[in-house]
C-alpha cells in the first residue's frame, strides 16, 4: 500500500511570466496538500533536493512529493491539480485515458507559450539563486 502524499515542492521558472502567474494562481487556492513554491534551479531548490538536475527543472514543471516521488511536464500539472480542493476531481479525470490528451495538450500550449515569451538568458539568470519575482497579479 502506498504512503499517502503531505507535502509537495512545485519548482517553478522564475524568470517565466506564465509560471509566475501560475505561481500567484497556486498560493490563491485551497490546497488539501500544502505546497512549497520554489524557484527552479535556486539555492533553496538545491539545497532541498542535491540529487536532482536543477538544468532540467528549468525546462519543465518539477514537482517533488514529500516521499521523494519526482513528477515532470503533465504529470506535475495534474499532481498540481490534484493537491487543490476545488480541482482535484479534475486532476483524477485528467489522469485518465480520455483526460490525458487533454493534459498534453494545455502543457504543450504553455510550452510553446513560455518559449515565446522566456529567452536563455532570463532562465539562466536564476540559476545563481537570487530569483527576482514580480509582484502578484491585481
């Protein structure tokens, strides 16, 4: 029998205004799972976990469960989901055969959006730790 999930590590792009967004989106929401929001590739994210490779974290939505568990690109949005009361049925549905193109689809999307809008040198520029996040939303 698994050990259930009590905390979850979103590492998130910093430098990414789509990610920051969703950042400010995740903290507005009623979780059932805390989670810690981390800028990817940061001291912090580094000192939390050593054994991950921070470069890949930068590419795409890690999240990392209290257990060690590591979820990557549309499993990380769906465990996202799944930690907030109001979306996780949601989260479940997605997970399933007839949810999961949908999943791809909205994280290819965001994808396409954050390379359009996110240089190498701003996902870089995170990488020495000292992360500047803009402001929430409003």
């Amino acid at each position: 029998m698994g050990v259930p999930v009590k905390r979850l590590t979103v590492l998130y792009d910093a430098q990414c205004s789509l990610c920051v967004h969703l950042r400010h989106w995740l903290l507005r929401q009623r979780r059932l799972v805390p989670l810690d929001l981390v800028p990817a590739a940061s001291a912090e994210a580094r000192r939390r976990f050593p054994e991950l490779d921070h470069e890949s974290t930068l590419r795409e939505i890690t999240v990392i469960g209290d257990r060690g568990q590591v979820y990557r690109s549309t499993a990380a949005w769906i465990v996202c989901l799944w930690a907030l009361a109001e979306y996780r049925p949601k989260a479940h549905w997605l997970a399933t055969p007839a949810g999961a193109p949908f999943a791809r689809v909205t994280v290819l999307a965001a994808a396409k959006y954050r390379e359009a809008t996110t240089g190498p040198a701003a996902a870089a520029a995170c990488a020495d730790g000292r992360c500047e996040l803009p402001a929430p939303p409003g």
